[in-house]
C-alpha cells in the first residue's frame, strides 16, 4: 500500500475493471492517517466537460480537470503510484468548488 496525501494525483486500479484511471485525492489528512479502507477522490479529466462546478489543475505540467460534483468512495488497496501534487491554491479550489456542490 503506498501512502496517499490530500492533493495527490494517483493512478487507481480498480478489481474487476480492465481499466486504470488517474484519480485526485481529497480526503483530509486525519482519514488518509487513519485505517479506513476507503477514502474520496475525484476522477482527473483530460478535458473540461462543461460543467461549472470543473476545476482546472496542473498534472505532471498538463492542465487536466476535475468535475467537484462526482467524488468517489476509492478502496486505498487499488492506488498503485504517484504521479503529481497539485498545487495549495489548486487543492483549495477544489474544496470550494466541492463545498458548492453540495447545495445542489
């Protein structure tokens, strides 16, 4: 199991989907610290999707997108490697951008 941070960009490889994807993490340090077996990221894009509530980041040096409307319950099992940090001010948006869509 490789440890995860808040921020991080991970490839996730779900059991049973043939299909890896690149996943950003944004549960809060004290549950990535603790023993849940599951914690919450959101699927990173290559492309915006339209959507109001999609937050631009930085990836490796590549603009990608996550969509803040469609977090997932991630098994920490499947995170397989590291690949980048997004920025303070990127992972605070992000969180806004979450907050805001839970008036939906």
């Amino acid at each position: 199991m490789i440890p995860l941070t808040s921020g991080g960009a991970y490839l996730y490889s779900p059991k049973g989907i043939d299909r890896e994807r690149l996943m950003l993490v944004t549960s809060a340090a004290a549950v990535l610290e603790s023993r849940r077996r599951f914690i919450i990221g959101l699927t990173v894009m290559s492309s915006h999707d339209g959507d109001t509530l999609t937050v631009p980041i930085t990836v490796n040096g590549a603009r990608r997108y996550v969509n803040c409307t469609q977090p997932m319950r991630l098994i920490r099992d499947w995170f397989l490697e590291h690949h980048d940090t997004i920025s303070p001010q990127e992972l605070e948006a992000v969180r806004a951008y979450r907050r805001l869509s839970e008036d939906l």
